[in-house]
C-alpha cells in the first residue's frame, strides 16, 4: 500500500511539473496574432510588409440638425454620432488593398416614423442623417464603405470595388453623416501634361443616407420619386432596368488660367448626361483675379428611359433637356464673390437621380435642388471669405430660382414654389492640442414667392422654413 501510495505520489507531481512548464511556456510566448517584429529579414516586397507599412485613418462626426416649418406644421431636430476606420496597405508590386466602414447611432431626435398631421408628408431632412429606409431605426446603424484593389502605375491608378468617386453627375454630397459610395471599375489616367482622364463602369451604388449597396437600377427611387409628366405618382422604384453607367470625364489644364471640363454618363438602357464646362480667371494684377465660367448639359432618354412601361420609367422615351449656365466673379486672396446664373430650358425635366449626387450648376445651394424641374431661372449671388491660414472660411450666399407653377407637373416634378434662399455657412480648423478638428455652422433659409392655391403640401419642408446644421468632425 505504502508502494502504490509512493508511485501515486511521484507520479503526481511529474504531471504537474510537465503541466506548470507548459502553462509558463503558453504564458510567456505570444500567439501569433501578438508576435512583434524580430531581427529576421523581411522582404520588402512581401504582402507581410505591405500590410504591416500600411496606413489607417479615421473620422468622427457629430452632426445636429433642427428644421423650423411655417406656423402650424410639425418641426424636426436630430442629434447623430458616429465614427469608422478605414486601413489602405502600401504598395505590393503596385498594388494595394484598401478597406473602411463606418457606424451611426441616434442620440436624441424626433421620431421621423410620425408623419405631419396637416400634409401627411414624413420628415425630408433630419431623417436622412441615419438610414433613410428605415426611419424608425435607433440603434447601430453600420456598413461596409469601401474594398478595392487599387494598382498604381506612374501618376495613374486603377481602382476595382466599393470606393468614393467625385464627379460633376455623382459625387460625394457630404452634407449628412455619410457620403455617397460607389461599387465598379474606375481609371484616373495622369500621363499627359496638364491633362486629367477618367474611365470608369459602375455597377452598384450606395447613397448617402443608406446601409448597402444597390444595384444601379435599384438606386434609383429611394429618396422621393415625385409625379410623372402626366401628374401620376411616379412608379420606376424597383421598376429600373440597367446594366449599369459608363463614364468618361476629360479635364485640361494647358492654357493658363483655363480650365476645360467635358464629363459624359451614359446609364445603360436609361439615359445618357453630357456636360461641358470652362472656367477661367483672368489677372487682373498680382493679387486679384477676374472670374468667368460657362456650363451646357444635355441629356436624352435611352431606349423607353428604363422601362417600357410609362408609368414606371425614369427619363420619358424620347425625351431630352438642356440646361447651359454662367458665372462672373472676382478673387482675392482673401474674399471671392460670384454671381451666377443657370437656366434649365422648358425642352424638358433635368433629370439625375438624388441619390447618385448634388446639381452641378453654379447656382448650387445646400439644402435644395433644381433637379427634377423644367423651364427653371436661377440667379444666386455669392460673397466668401477664407483667412490666410487657411483655417477659417464663411460664406453668404442669396438665390433666387424661378421654377414652373406647381400645378404644372410636366415641368415640376416635386411640386416645388419659386423661393428665395439665403445660405449662411462658417467653418473653421482646429490648430494646437485641438488639431484634426474641424466644426461646420450652416443656417439655411427659404422662403416662398410662387403660388400655392393654400395646399400646404406645396410648403411643408420646402419653402417658408429655415434649417440649421452644426457638424463637428475629426479626422486622424
């Protein structure tokens, strides 16, 4: 007994002497997900090296916003936070993989699920600072922003996936929480002296104020569709057929003081956009500038403009518009002021999905289009003013947009009244301990000047009312 009890004993402890030392082992060597660079040579061109040399970057953003409607209409306010990361490798035989996304949550707002009791129309501002399909959502609101492969040659690239393009017809539009995204195949050519080209086939899009990606003929319809040309409610949303835009964009630089801009979209088997655009800055001694600009866009249908059926298409079969535009200016170093001026012919509604990107035209105003709309007049006046640091920027500006009656659908797609609008915007740049900060101020009026016949529909958070945004950013 003694004996068995000896052997128990003895083996025992082996077992936990051969179990501390491993335990010590496990403890004391990192996993691999940990292992810190050692003395062995890595090769530079290794993918290792490459995602260990790459980059991250990061964004936060809060973002207020209140809409005060007429006397008598419900108001709106909304207080968004949210925040993403977005890592790109360095260079791997040219090429590099780059990857972001990003998260939203609603810290205190209005509940955009509860329409205006006057109107029955939902909330158009605030709601579109989270997700634009979902209003009644308040949790973590996240999506995949940007993959692609990108492969560098010399001073061009070419880009394959989700990734962020600013074009004249599809842009950005960054007033909200998140930009506009595309999904496709997209060349920036730079090889010939003071000349830009872009090639680029879209296949998805994902517009600012949504969660996914979408095919081209699905993005069209999300936001508010407005009425056809015969006044019915337009149906093309989920109706659209395309195989997705081509686009070709050429700038040139080689004339001093010039600079010409030619941008074509032909959205497969629903429209094609062509613009033309040339802007030049004339000295007028060392330290100021003559400013002149002139714009035309031309479009036309394709095929039946998306779908055979007319009260589901998108652009009328054979219809076309024309919109040309101009701006006289002056600049310093300092301050800047424009006037500008845009007309929209009555050939027929200029046409551009809302949720592929902003106007174009000069007479651009945040918080407002002219998109949609036919036989239009605008004329906006605009004075700005940037510090020589470079870190602080204001600008006033004043519109005036003549539009069609309201009741004439064929040229008002949105039943919008002529307004006037007033645009107050500050910026400014953090320096010092506060330095990737940046806080954005922009007050927005609008008031009416068209006929309504006392339908409200035709004012609720469109005319008489102001809207007020504060964003604070900070990007590292």
């Amino acid at each position: 007994m003694k004996s068995f009890f000896s052997i128990f004993i003895s083996s025992f402890l082996l077992l936990v002497s051969i179990q501390s030392s491993a335990q010590h082992q496990e403890i004391s060597d990192k996993p691999t997900v940990w292992k810190e660079k050692s003395d062995e040579k890595i090769d530079s061109t290794s993918i290792l090296n490459a995602f260990k040399n790459g980059n991250f970057s990061g964004h936060f953003r809060y973002f207020f916003m209140a809409t005060n409607n007429e006397s008598g209409l419900s108001d709106y306010y909304a207080n968004a936070l949210g925040g993403g990361v977005k890592f790109e490798t360095a260079k791997f035989h040219n090429f590099q993989f780059g990857v972001s996304g990003y998260y939203i949550y609603d810290i205190g707002s209005s509940d955009f699920s509860k329409k205006d009791p006057v109107t029955n129309l939902s909330n158009r501002y605030e709601v579109a600072l989270f997700d634009f399909q979902n209003a009644s959502s308040k949790g973590n609101l996240s999506r995949l922003e940007e993959l692609y492969l990108k492969y560098n040659y010399k001073n061009s690239n070419v880009t394959l996936g989700k990734q962020l393009l600013n074009t004249s017809f599809i842009n950005l539009q960054d007033g909200r929480m998140r930009p506009t995204e595309v999904d496709g195949i997209w060349i920036d050519y730079n090889e010939l002296k003071k000349t830009k080209i872009n090639v680029g086939y879209l296949y998805g899009i994902s517009p600012r104020s949504t969660m996914k990606y979408f095919r081209v003929g699905e993005s069209i319809g999300i936001y508010p569709t407005g009425v056809n040309p015969d006044g019915t409610k337009s149906g093309y949303a989920g109706n659209l057929d395309s195989d997705g835009i081509y686009i070709v964009g050429v700038q040139n630089e080689s004339i001093k003081n010039l600079k010409a801009l030619l941008w074509n979209q032909y959205a497969e088997n629903i429209f094609n956009s062509a613009l033309f655009q040339m802007d030049y800055k004339y000295d007028l001694n060392p330290n100021s500038k003559l400013l002149l600009g002139f714009q035309t866009i031309y479009q036309n249908s394709l095929n039946s403009g998306g779908n055979e059926d007319p009260s589901k298409t998108y652009f009328e079969k054979n219809g076309n518009s024309q919109t040309f535009g101009g701006r006289l200016g002056w600049q310093n170093k300092k301050i800047e002021i424009t006037l500008n001026y845009n007309r929209i012919t009555a050939k027929g509604r200029y046409l551009m999905p809302r949720e592929w990107g902003r106007d174009p035209f000069y007479t651009f105003m945040a918080r407002e289009r002219n998109e949609g709309f036919g036989d239009v007049q605008a004329v906006m006046t605009k004075i700005q003013y940037t510090n020589p640091k470079k870190t602080f920027k204001s600008h006033l500006a004043v519109g005036y947009f003549d539009l069609p009656d309201v009741k004439n659908v064929a040229m008002n797609k949105y039943g919008l009244p002529s307004y006037v609008q007033t645009n107050a915007d500050v910026r400014y740049q953090f320096q010092g301990i506060l330095k990737g900060f940046d806080a954005q101020l922009l007050y927005v009026y609008k008031f009416n000047v068209g006929e309504t016949y006392g339908n409200k529909n035709y004012i609720f958070n469109k005319t008489n009312m102001s809207n007020i945004n504060f964003i604070l950013n900070f990007n590292f």
